[in-house]
C-alpha cells in the first residue's frame, strides 16, 4: 500500500484531522518459512500447515509465554524498528497447476516499502488523535481467523480479507471495504493479491491470552475501530489495532490457459482451503520494554519516530532464521506441506 495514497485517502475522509495520519506502518521481512505454530500447536513439529513468519529470530515450535522473553532471546529483528522482536506470521498461498501440483505464490514488499516480502505491520492509535491506547503487555498473544473455516463467517467479515490489485496503485481505502472479499478473487489480478488481517481493539485488561487465544480481546461493541466505536464493558481496555498487509505475486499466474478449465480459480492457501476463507493471522507481543508504548503515546507516524530505534531495510533482511521443519517449499510439489 503507498503512504502517499494512503494519506490522501485519509484526508479526503476527514481533511480537519491531520492525527489521521498518526499511524505505525512499517516493513517486516521473511525471517523463515516453516511449519510450526507456537500458539495453535505449541510445541508440535510440525504443525498442520505451512506459515510465513517475521520478527524476533526467538520464535521457535514452544515460547512458553511464562519463560520465553522475546527482546532478550533474540538476537535480531526483521522488523524495521529494532526494538520490535515481536512474531508475526500468516498462512502461505500457493498456485495449484491443472495436473494437481503446487507452487507457492511468491510474494513482494507493498509499494514505498523495501523488503524481501514479509509482512506490512500497522499499530493504529484512535483517528480521533486524543484517545491513549494501552500497548500490549510481555506474554500477550492473540489470533485472528480459523484456520479451519471453509465457507464465509460473519465473525470475521471484513477482518480478513482479500483484494485483487489493479495493475498500478492500491485500489480505494486502507483496510477490508469496498470490493475486497473474505473468498480468494475469481479472476486474474493485474497487480496481484493483497491480503488484509484487522486484529481486535479492546482488551479484558486481565488476560495476556485465552483457550482460543481470541476471548480476551474484542472488536468495538457498535461502530468500528475507525468511527471510534466504544469498547464493550467486558473488554473495556483500548489497544491499538494491529493490522497485516500482505502482498502475493500471482501475476506470474495470470494466464486463464493455467487455470482450471472448470472456470474456478486455482489459488490455494496452505491450509488446504481453496475458497480463502481460512487466513488468519497469529500475535505474539515482544516490543523492547515501554517503547510500543512511547511510541504510541508520541503518535508516531509510518516508519520514522523519534522514539525508536530504527534499522535500515538491509539490516532487517539479514535477520532470518532456518525452519526446523526440513521441507522443499521452492518447486512444483505433489501435495501441500502436511496435506499428503
């Protein structure tokens, strides 16, 4: 997503609020692919399906929240704030070729960012440039998605989702509105496929995590984030909205002749789900001592506050991680990792 656009569409939403453009978006490059997930299947190697991870090179098959303390067991971020040694990671979308083989989607860094594909991160303060929000606290986690759903949800409507990218540009608005859909576009793409995760902004003030790693954050009760909804009253903690952006290389894939002749569409997310309703999004807090926090209360804007240290680009992308999970995710494949 370019910043230049993204102002301008702030400002013609409410041009007497120039807060509106007080928001964290920074680039996180690729730190491993790899199939473990410490929050869904703590300790499991490997895990059901494939991921693509950014942040902390800490992030391993367990982080037991009660003695893993990301700043100080990582020694690197792939963030570009180097204080940031949080994880985040997603699922992994591949091409599915006529013969039944896979390839995994490439992906590439959102336009005025330099990255080796990764994750777009955004902490989003209230519009209203007024409301405080509490950062997180160290061991807070949370997931957004299933991995498991199949078919449309309204629990998650306009939280995650997918937008087909027009050949130059990002199409209209910043976050899931508009034409951007929960299921995987039905047609080529010019400019490939942005995939958009919205996390909860209210918070139970009590639980760093929950069973479901969901129940101790919430959306707004009415409204949204973005017309200052208010928080329900057994969530009545104000966090900031962290929201993914996260760009897929499907053009090499835009030839119809590639695609099924049965008129679907050929993209697959490594869950398994071929309708694209199974992304999700998975949190783990790691930021360095209080400097979400200053940062926040500074009101910090894109990738340069005064508050941070920052680290350039090519030092982020030095900062990767080997998986533990030895498997071949480079060439055409007869099944999805864990889907044989």
């Amino acid at each position: 997503m370019q910043w230049k656009g993204l102002a301008l569409a702030l400002l013609a939403a409410e041009p007497s609020s120039a807060q509106l453009f007080s928001m964290m978006r920074f680039g996180c490059s690729q730190l491993t692919t790899d199939r473990i997930d410490p929050l869904v299947n703590p300790g499991s190697v490997p895990s059901p399906h494939l991921h693509q991870i950014v942040g902390g090179n800490s992030f391993n098959a367990s982080m037991d929240p009660a003695t893993h303390d990301l700043p100080s067991e990582s020694t690197c971020t792939s963030c570009t704030f180097s204080e940031d040694f949080s994880n985040y990671w997603t699922a992994v979308l591949f091409f599915r070729a006529q013969n039944n083989t896979y390839k995994r989607v490439p992906q590439f860094a959102s336009a005025g960012i330099k990255a080796n594909g990764g994750i777009l991160v955004y902490y989003i303060p209230p519009y209203d440039g007024r409301t405080r929000v509490t950062a997180f606290k160290p061991g807070f986690r949370m997931l957004v998605g299933d991995a498991e759903l199949r078919s449309p949800s309204t629990n998650y409507a306009k939280k995650v989702c997918h937008r087909c990218m027009p050949l130059t540009g990002e199409g209209t608005g910043v976050e899931c509105q508009g034409s951007d859909t929960v299921a995987l576009p039905k047609a080529p793409c010019p400019g490939g496929i942005r995939s958009v995760i919205t996390f909860p902004t209210c918070w139970d003030g009590k639980n760093l995590d929950s069973p479901d790693h969901k129940s101790h954050v919430a959306y707004p009760a009415s409204g949204t984030f973005d017309s200052g909804g208010p928080c329900p009253s057994t969530h009545p903690v104000k966090i900031p909205q962290v929201m993914y952006e996260v760009m897929w290389d499907t053009r090499p894939f835009n030839d119809k002749s590639l695609w099924p002749t049965d008129g679907s569409q050929p993209f697959v997310w490594s869950t398994g789900d071929e309708g694209g309703f199974s992304q999700h999004g998975d949190y783990v807090f790691g930021w360095k001592d209080d400097s979400l926090q200053r940062a926040l209360d500074k009101r910090c804007t894109g990738d340069v506050c005064s508050e941070l240290k920052i680290q350039t680009p090519e030092e982020a992308m030095k900062c990767t991680k080997d998986p533990v999970v030895k498997e071949d995710y480079g060439g055409w494949l007869t099944s999805l990792p864990g889907m044989a």
